[in-house]
C-alpha cells in the first residue's frame, strides 16, 4: 500500500529543524524503519554535504541512520536497501532536474510496492504529477515539469492568503486560480505551514495546524485538521 507524508514545511520560525513535525514522522515511520535514503538535491544555499550533515544529525535523534542520494553510485541498490525515502526542501526546480536524471522511475515503483516516502516543501511538490504549483524560482531548466506522480493531485507548500501592504502582484490563491484556468482538470492543494498530507493507499488525511485550501475547476473547498479529504 503507497504510503506518504508530504509536509509543507520543515520548521516553524523560532522552532529547530523538523521539530514541529516529529511526533508524526515517528508516528508514520513507526519501529519498522531504521535507515532512510536522504534526496537533498533541492539544496542550493547548502551544499549537498551540508544538507546531509543536518538531516543525518537530526535524524539520529530519531534513532534513524541514513545515506544520502549524492554519495550513491548504484540508484536501485540504493533505493532496495532504505527503510524509507526522505526527500528534503529546497529550491523545486534543481530537485526535479536532478530527479529526472534516472532517479524517477525506481522512486515511483519503490513508493507502489510500499516503501514509506516524506519530504518537506520542494519535496512534497516532486510527489505531485508535475512541479508546476512551486512557489520556487526556475534556477535551472530540468528536461520537463515531470514529477514523481506519487498522487494525483498538485500541492502548494507554504500556502498563506496574506497579501504584501502596497504590493500589487497576485496573491498565491489568486496565483492558483491563474493555473487552473489552463489546466482545468487539476486540483491543488493549499498546504499552510504546520500542516502535512498522509497518504495510505487511497485514504488522504490533513493534520497539522491552519486550514487547508482544496482548489479545483469547480470552487475551493476548506478543511480543518484530521479531515480526510
């Protein structure tokens, strides 16, 4: 049974690194999971190393060890020997481009015979059909908007309402609205801060804090944690 955590974020102002989201991580992992193959391809301010020393770190914590994607030569063996797959936020277009480069395909079949998937932010975006609901600047060009396509529906990470005082550009719903317009068979997914999506099997659930925005062709729909959506 496909199962994901998909987060909209990694931490709350003021909070440490994926403090805010542990209780459910260890929830999701749960005592079968002891080594995690770490994607921190999204990294751009961090270097690959760097970002692998702080997730290694705080995974340790967590009584979880784990490899990280850059330091592998072999992507299925790699893939077959994790408990799980991690994959960290970042910048969404150097994720997918990196993704793209054979990495895709043995993600999508491990995720469909079960292996448990999280990622935070630019890695919530990559389990989506495309990349195309990112609020990420394209730093490079990937071959194409293909993702992962764990689900069947977009997610917007870090989703807010608020607008900028005297700021004339569009608001993320208004932004959202624009995308829909000219893929009118999507759904997105308004994805607050504090807040995931668990996927088991078919069942998709919201937990976390804020209200979650459901946009499609035919309205937007709200939802309040422990709905299932």
């Amino acid at each position: 049974m496909k199962r994901l955590l998909l987060l909209s974020n990694s931490t709350i102002k003021g909070q440490p690194f994926l403090s805010w989201p542990e209780i459910y991580l260890t929830k999701f992992l749960g005592d079968g999971v002891k080594n995690v193959l770490f994607i921190p391809f999204a990294g751009v301010s961090l270097t690959y190393d760097e970002y692998f020393k702080l997730v290694s770190n705080r995974f340790l914590e967590m009584s979880l060890e784990t490899c990280s994607a850059h330091q592998v030569d072999d992507i299925a063996s790699a893939i077959d020997s994790c408990d799980a797959i991690a994959v960290g936020g970042g910048n969404t277009w150097r994720l997918a481009d990196e993704l793209q480069k054979g990495w895709l395909e043995p993600i999508r079949e491990a995720v469909k015979e079960g292996k448990p998937y999280f990622g935070w932010s630019a890695g919530a975006n990559v389990a989506c059909p495309t990349i195309k609901t990112t609020n990420d600047m394209p730093i490079v060009q990937p071959q194409s908007f293909e993702a992962l396509g764990l689900v069947d529906f977009q997610i917007n990470p870090h989703y807010t309402e608020d607008s900028i005082p005297n700021h004339g550009g569009e608001t993320r719903p208004e932004r959202i609205k624009e995308y829909l317009i000219v893929n009118p068979n999507s759904k997105v997914m308004g994805l607050p801060e504090g807040s995931l999506l668990q996927v088991e099997g078919s069942k998709v659930e919201f937990l976390g804090q804020g209200t979650l925005k459901l946009f499609s062709s035919t309205g937007i729909s709200s939802y309040a944690s422990d709905a299932i959506i």
